[in-house]
C-alpha cells in the first residue's frame, strides 16, 4: 500500500465517456452530451477576442496573486478584493477548505445526496462524514443541525443542490446560520447561482456581514461557459481568505484562464441570454413531464432531476441513440441543452416510454 488506507476506499472521479467513445461504441454518427451541466451556448464571444491578445506571454508564469481578476470581481460583487480565493474550479476550493480545516478529530455534514467532492476530501483527511438524507430532494437542514457536535468543522450545503437543482431559501438559511456554533463553517457552494430565479433565494454575500462563518463558492465553469479552463472561486471573511491562501498551490490558475474569466464576467448581456434560454429550455422539460405525468424536482439550475428505479437502464437505452445523460443510484440528471437538443432528446424520451423499457416512477 502506497497511499492513506482511506483513500482505498475511494474511487477516482469519474467523467463519464466522451463522445468520441459513444460514437465508436454504437456506431454513431453524432452524440448530444447532456451529462455535465455545461453551457450548450459556449462562452461570451470577448473570450476568443481577449486570448488572442495573450498568445506572445505563454511562456510567462499568471498572476499568483490573482490582483486583477480579484480587482475586478469583487467590484462586481461589491465585496473587497482580500475576500476572494481562486481555485482550478471550485473543485480546487473545497480541496483546499478539506485540506486547511479538517482533521481526524473532526466531521462533516452534509446531504445525502449531493455534491461527491464534499464527503471525498472528507475522507482523505480522516474526518468522518456524517450525511443527512434529503427531503423531496431538497436538504433538510433541521436534520443537519442536529447531526452537529461539537467536532463538527464544515457543513456544506449545495444550493441549487447538485443532482436535484433544488434550492434552500433565505429564511432556512438564515435559521440554520443562526443556529450553528460559530466554530462550524458553513460553506454554500454556488456553483449554479447565476441560473436561479427564485425570490426568495439567499443573498449570501450579504450574510456574511453577520456570519464570519459562512464561505460561498461560485464557479465560472457553469452559466460562463469556461468549464474547459478550470477557474473557480471561493468568497469568505479576509481572515480566513488569508489563512486559505497559505495552502494554496503557486499559480494555480493559469493565464488564459483568469483572461477569459475576466473578458466572461465583463458580459453580462451574453449571461442573461444564456438564463433565458436555459428557462426556456427547462420549460421544454417540464411542460413532456406534466404532460406523460413523469415526476421531477423542480430544478434552479441548469439540469433537471427525474426519480426513478432503472436509471441506469435508461442511460443506457438513451447512450445507445446518442444521448449522453447523468444516472444516479436514484434518478437520472439531465443537463438543459439548446432547443433542439432538448426536443430530440424528449423525443428519444417518448420512445423509451413507448416502449415500456424505462422510466419507472418510485
């Protein structure tokens, strides 16, 4: 044995097949990915006009500090700039949070299910992890107040929730931070807030004035359209930012990737467009669920969750007609494509049905 014991008993992420693999497997001419919530419009158009102008400076380390994206993120946020983390995706901020907070002597909370990096780098450094199972696919956060102790150092709360795009709103949020000692951190991971629309959805930057507890994550892997450069961030008090920092590797988020979230963050018209064609095809969705009666969580995000049985049964029949979903233990996850990547999809849909081979409720 080579590693920590307990990294033995984890498993590797896994991506997922590419399209490339699907095509030779069924023998394919084209495969719709709608497996990992990416932006089926791509990333703003001043992306491609910003890298241009950094060709000749690839031979020169990024900006380790992160000065001019935290400049000018955080004026967008209204925040200061010493509040800011960047990360190869928010993945690399909760790698980084797991690492500084936790040890052997420590828990976590969190749902069940969500997020599979939370309870990972748990793992990794000893920390037990204590899940607590969703309510109609939304956290329970009552439940997850009282699996806290006194050892417990993070709860990490998914809002929109990762699979099931639900959301906890302000007036649960604001309880359970009232709630939690302030020994406990809480971390919202963000990573699908741009999509949101609810109203009464926390305004967590705000909150942080009266919890120095509380971290956000955002990531503009998502809604930005840059999954590809690997560029996320976490917010938090200055303090904590600092002490973050000390564990963070030298230069680890590259040039272009800080160049294309800068030109990306400075398109906000290319966002709302991007929001309004992911409700539009959210309402794709829904209206073939309504209609064939096919119960679904109603999602804040980019993808929606159906519960059923046979997930993987499905992704398989939909995999071999060329499109690629997520399946979970307990549903499938279906990431809102282009118009008419979503119709062709339902349309694969009602055939599946038709054919009594999925789609099986409970």
């Amino acid at each position: 044995m080579y590693v920590k014991p307990q990294i033995l008993t984890l498993q590797a992420y896994k991506p997922g097949k590419p399209s490339e693999v699907v095509m030779r497997e069924y023998g394919l001419d084209k495969v719709v990915k709608l497996a990992s919530n990416e932006n089926p419009f791509g990333c703003s158009p001043k992306v491609f006009e910003e890298l241009r102008n950094v060709v000749s400076k690839f031979a020169i380390y990024p900006d380790g500090a992160t000065e001019e994206i935290s400049g000018k993120l955080a004026k967008f946020l209204n925040i200061e700039p010493n509040q800011l983390i960047f990360g190869s995706g928010a993945d690399e901020i909760i790698q980084l949070i797991s690492r500084s907070l936790l040890t052997k002597d420590h828990n976590i909370v969190q749902a069940s299910q969500t997020f599979s990096q939370y309870s990972h780098h748990a793992v990794i450094e000893g920390s037990e992890v204590r899940s607590v199972p969703l309510v109609n696919g939304v956290h329970d956060l009552d439940g997850m107040l009282n699996a806290v102790d006194k050892n417990t150092k993070i709860v990490w709360i998914c809002n929109p929730n990762n699979p099931t795009g639900t959301y906890v709103n302000t007036r649960l949020l604001s309880a359970f931070l009232e709630k939690v000692p302030s020994s406990t951190f809480v971390v919202v991971d963000e990573a699908y807030f741009e999509y949101v629309s609810a109203s009464d959805y926390p305004d967590t930057i705000s909150l942080m004035n009266k919890y120095e507890n509380l971290i956000v994550l955002r990531t503009f892997s998502k809604a930005y359209g840059l999954a590809s450069f690997r560029i996320g961030y976490g917010i938090a008090n200055s303090k904590l930012i600092q002490e973050l920092n000390i564990a963070r590797l030298p230069f680890n988020t590259s040039m272009v990737a800080q160049v294309a979230a800068i030109a990306s963050l400075e398109d906000q018209v290319f966002i709302k467009n991007c929001v309004a064609q992911n409700k539009k095809g959210m309402e794709q969705y829904t209206s073939f669920f309504d209609a064939y009666g096919i119960e679904y969580y109603p999602s804040q995000a980019n993808f929606i969750f159906v519960p059923v049985s046979n997930s993987q049964e499905i992704f398989t029949e939909l995999e071999s007609k060329g499109y690629i979903i997520r399946a979970f233990p307990t549903g499938i996850r279906i990431t809102i494509g282009t118009a008419a990547e979503n119709e062709g999809l339902i349309l694969q849909l009602k055939s599946v049905l038709k054919n009594n081979t999925a789609i099986n409720n409970g």
